[in-house]
C-alpha cells in the first residue's frame, strides 16, 4: 500500500494552520490601514524579508514539483532549478531598487508612477489578476496532492481546506501575517529538506535483492472503468479481501564493482556512484483505457544528463520545434521571476531601496541554497522504493516516509505550509490590484484607507473560490510543469513593460499599455491552444493542436517588447516628472 491516513501528519498539519490562524489574529492590528494591510507599512525587517522571498518563492512546484520531476526524469527536473534561480539576478540588478523607489502597494505603481494614465492602471491590474490565478493554478493542486495520504480524503477536499484557509489568513491580517507566514514557511522547508538530505547520504545506495526483482519490477497497469472505478492489475482499487493496490517503486538495480551496498556517502561520492550505477526508471504508455507502468533499466550518467523529459527533449533533438519549446522556456523562468505581482510587491513592505537590494540578496541565497538540496531528493526519491509511479507531485514526501512516518508527517506538513504562504501572497497581490487600482479606475477617485481594505478581503475572498474551483480542474499536471505556463504569462505581459518604464524615457503610457495587453493575451491563446492543454485539460489528441510547441515565451516576449517600442515611437510622449 502506498497510502493510508498519517494521524501524526493531520495533527501536525492541524497545529500549523492552527498557529498561523493564531498568527493572524494576533497581528491584525496591524493591518488597520491600506499601508499596513498592503504592505505592512514598510516595516519588515530586511532579514525577515529576504527570508520571506524564499517562502514566497519555494512554491509547490518548487518542492512537490521540483523533486518529482527529478525523481522521474533526473537532471532535467533541475534545469527548472536553475532557470528559477537565474530569474532573481534579473530582480537583483535590474528592479529591485527602482520599483521601491518608485511604488506604494501594487505593480500598477511603479509602471504609472512617470505617466498618471488610467489605461496604464487597467492593464496593469487585469495583469496582475491574471498572472496571480495562473500561477495559483499549482499552487492549489499541490495542496489536493498532500490530502490522500494524509486524510485519506478526494483531491477537490484538500484544495478547498487550503483556499479556505489562505482566505482566512488574507482577510484577517493582510501582508503583515502573509510575510510572516511566509517567513516561517521559508524557514521550516529549508531546515526540513537538509535534514532529509543528509538522512539520503547517510542510507546510499542499496541494490535490489535478486529474489525480489520479479515483484518490484513488475509492470502496474493502471485502468478506469466506465462507472469510474479505478482498476490497479486487474484488481478493484482498496485495502479489502479481492482489491488491490499501488506498489511503491524505485529500485538500484546495479552499482559500481558490482557491491550489494554503499553504506553512507558523502555530497560529491553521492553523483559519482549514481553515475556509474544502473536505476530502474518508470515510463509510462497509453492503451486505450489502461495506462501501463513499465521499469525501464538506465545508466546513471543518463540520468545526470539533460533531455529526458519531454520538455527538455529540444536539448538532444533534431526536430526545430523541441529546441523552440526548451530554449522558450527557460526565456520564461529566467524572464518571469522579475515579472510576477506576489513577488514584485514585497519590495514595498521594506523601509529603504538599500533594504530592497540586501532582501533580495538573503533570498537568492535561501532559494539557491534549498536548490541544491532538490537534487538530492529527488534522485533520493527515485532509488527509495517508496514513489508512486502515478504520480510524481507525491515524491518528497513519500521518500520522507521510507525513513520515518514522523519525518513523513513533518515533511508534508511543511508542504501544507509553503502550498499556504505561497497562496496567500498570490491573493494579496491580487486584491490589492483590485482595490487599490481597479476601484480607482472606475470611481474616478482613490477609496478612503477602511473601503480600500474592505474591498480588498472581499477580492481575496473571490480570488480564493477561483482558485480552487481552477485547482480542481487542473488536478492531472505536474505541478512544476503548470508554473512554467505562469512564469510564461508573467514575462510576456509585465517584463517588457515594467522594465521599458523603468529605464527607457521614450517610453509611452499608450506603448506600455499596448505591451501588456499584447503580451498577456498572446501567452494566454498560445497555452490555451497548446498541445499539453489539449490533451491534459480538454481531453482531447494533443496532434489536434496547431501551435507548434507549448512554451510561448520566445514568441511572446519578443512581441511585448516590439509592441512597446513601435507603439511608444508612433505617439507621443507625455512623461511627467514624477519618479
């Protein structure tokens, strides 16, 4: 049996959402005007806030995501770890410092700041609501992915605890209780996965028994009926006389000079075995209703090299349309990061520009740092005898589990915590949009400081029943795979713009309108038309798709750029002196 109900992990789970509803509460005094609700009146401490990045950042594709697609597919699961690192020497050197210097609450301000112009404000907002509920998208399935084995409980349930909860969180004490939520978060996660790190190097490597080779390397054929039961090898799916269930796999089928075990192993003696080892990979084929489990035998130096995923296939193959989908999105996640409204906004909950820049330092080397550990679990789930060959958002902490139902339970529960302070940053930036914006926009007039906030927890609130209602429907993709699609969004519409405002004069409210617009909508048809939309939303043949690959950034971002610059030179330029 892979999953049964963890009472430790729901107790652990329950203690903290329960301290971070405590949390909440007790520093919703602080969030009794627009600044502090906001953007916590610019008084988080730098170090706090560096840290709070980190939280903020290491989303569920981070970690549910990250590890999964290691433990399935090796390097390629990190090449998503360094495109997302990458993306933060954008943030440090290029917008950091002009965007505090430049806003108050949301993204809107920093592009309007020189220009006063409505449209701008608009397309801004309507930006940011649509980058923030893509990139919820994963954040929410994440959250449904932890439920089975922890309560044993449908997928639909654990997205609906979660939004309930983020929502909870939000509408009592806005960004003051997000960031320290967040903090907490950042924290707890980096601490827990060293922690699982060094228990991989202490176990190594162990072959597996040859007695036991014809049961653990068996195919697992996995079928839906037409009353919607689920068939494991034949077997109705359960824990009763005559069902069945999955069998965890992830076997070491040979190691160098032919030894049964390593024993421990240290950071660097950790790559040089799997490289000369042979692992048992699982692939997967459809037949009609059946999807079939196969083990299939790789060299470790395979595994240590790029281009087995599909969407990194462009690293090896000939075809111009792979290498078009690999470079496009690595552009996205090195483009986006600088680009997306939950982290763009944290920079006005410090005091000072020099407090921006050393928060932005402390979080690149937070997230580099757990970044490094995601390659160790990953490949320490993929030789743990504990993966679900279903589904590769469950391989952290599955492998947590073949050391210890506590570490299990600590592991998710830390799951349930970053799927939470990532959420609630994400609806922050969105209800700020909303109220801070939008409502502006359309009453002519800014709200008094007691309307702004209350606009802004009903925004959350409807943000909330979105996401789950879209965590839901999206509940078959890596979650990892779903976020490269936000950062995708993310850099087509805001990028271009905000760094076009920010550093070119000639620059025009109609031109960075035009660009946001351009570049977000273009982004939005290309995935909604794409392939893997095709066949892992519509139910439909992926070859039924005209859109050539499925990353849109290397044509997107391209346009939004273009956009600006051709519209900004053919009106003219209004620029006021406020900066």
């Amino acid at each position: 049996m892979i999953y049964e109900v963890n009472y430790t992990a729901v107790t652990l789970f329950t203690l903290i959402v329960g301290l971070t509803l405590w949390l909440s509460v007790y520093l919703a005094k602080s969030a009794t005007s627009a600044s502090g609700f906001f953007a916590a009146s610019g008084g988080i401490h730098w170090f706090v806030n560096g840290v709070a990045f980190a939280g903020d950042y290491l989303s569920a594709a981070s970690f549910l995501g990250i590890c999964g697609m290691i433990a399935f597919y090796g390097y390629d699961g990190f090449l998503y770890s360094i495109g997302y690192l990458a993306g933060w020497i954008v943030a440090l050197l290029v917008v950091a410092e002009p965007l505090k210097r430049r806003g108050k609450y949301t993204f809107a301000d920093a592009l309007d700041a020189a220009f006063h112009s409505r449209a701008i404000r608009l397309s801004a907002s309507i930006s940011t609501l649509v980058v923030s509920v893509f990139y919820l998208i994963p954040q929410m399935v994440g959250a449904g992915v932890l439920v089975q084995p922890l309560f044993g409980l449908p997928h639909w349930v654990g997205v609906s605890m979660v939004g309930a909860v983020v929502v909870a969180i939000v509408m009592t004490a806005g960004m003051v209780s997000t960031t320290y939520v967040q903090f907490l978060k950042g924290g707890l996660l980096v601490f827990f996965s060293l922690i699982l790190t060094i228990l991989i190097l202490q176990r190594g490597f162990t072959v597996v028994p040859e007695q036991e080779r014809a049961i653990r390397l068996a195919d697992q054929v996995v079928e839906k009926t037409p009353d919607g039961r689920k068939l494991i090898n034949g077997l109705p799916q359960g824990k009763g006389a005559g069902e069945t269930d999955l069998r965890p796999v992830g076997e070491v089928l040979e190691l160098p000079g032919g030894v049964a075990a390593t024993g421990p192993v240290g950071p660097l003696e950790f790559f040089r075995v799997l490289q000369g080892s042979t692992i048992a990979q699982w692939r997967s084929k459809k037949e009609g209703e059946k999807t079939i489990y196969s083990a299939v035998a790789t060299p470790g130096r395979e595994i240590l090299r790029p281009g087995n995923h599909p969407a990194f296939k462009g690293v090896r193959s000939e075809k111009w349309a792979d290498r078009l989908n690999f470079i496009s999105l690595m552009l996205a996640l090195f483009c986006g990061t600088a680009a997306l409204p939950h982290i763009l906004i944290r920079y006005y909950t410090v005091k000072d520009q020099a407090s921006a820049r050393k928060s932005t330092i402390v979080g690149i080397a937070t997230i580099g740092f757990f970044y490094i550990l995601t390659l160790y679990l990953g490949v320490g789930a993929m030789i743990s005898g504990a993966m679900d060959v279903t589904d590769s958002n469950m391989a952290a902490p599955l492998l947590a589990r073949s050391f210890s139902n506590l570490l299990f339970a600590l592991i998710s529960a830390v799951a349930f915590t970053t799927v939470l302070g990532t959420v609630s940053g994400l609806i922050i930036a969105a209800s700020g949009a909303v109220a801070h914006d939008l409502v502006q926009i359309f009453t002519g007039q800014p709200l008094a400081d007691q309307a702004k906030i209350k606009v802004a927890k009903f925004s959350a609130l409807v943000v909330g029943l979105i996401a789950i209602g879209l965590g839901i429907a999206f509940q078959k993709m890596n979650v990892n795979y779903l976020v490269g699609w936000a950062f995708s969004v993310a850099a087509s519409a805001n990028l271009p713009a905000l760094v076009m405002a920010l550093f070119w004069n000639r620059a025009t409210w109609q031109g960075i309108t035009a660009s946001i617009l351009v570049g977000m909508s273009s982004a939005l048809v290309w995935i909604l038309l794409s392939g893997e939309t095709f066949e892992n939303v519509y139910g439909l043949k992926a070859s039924d798709s005209y859109i050539p690959f499925s990353q849109p950034g290397i044509v997107t971002i391209p346009l939004a750029f273009i956009t600006l610059i051709v519209v900004s030179l053919l009106t003219p330029s209004r620029r006021s002196n406020a900066m």
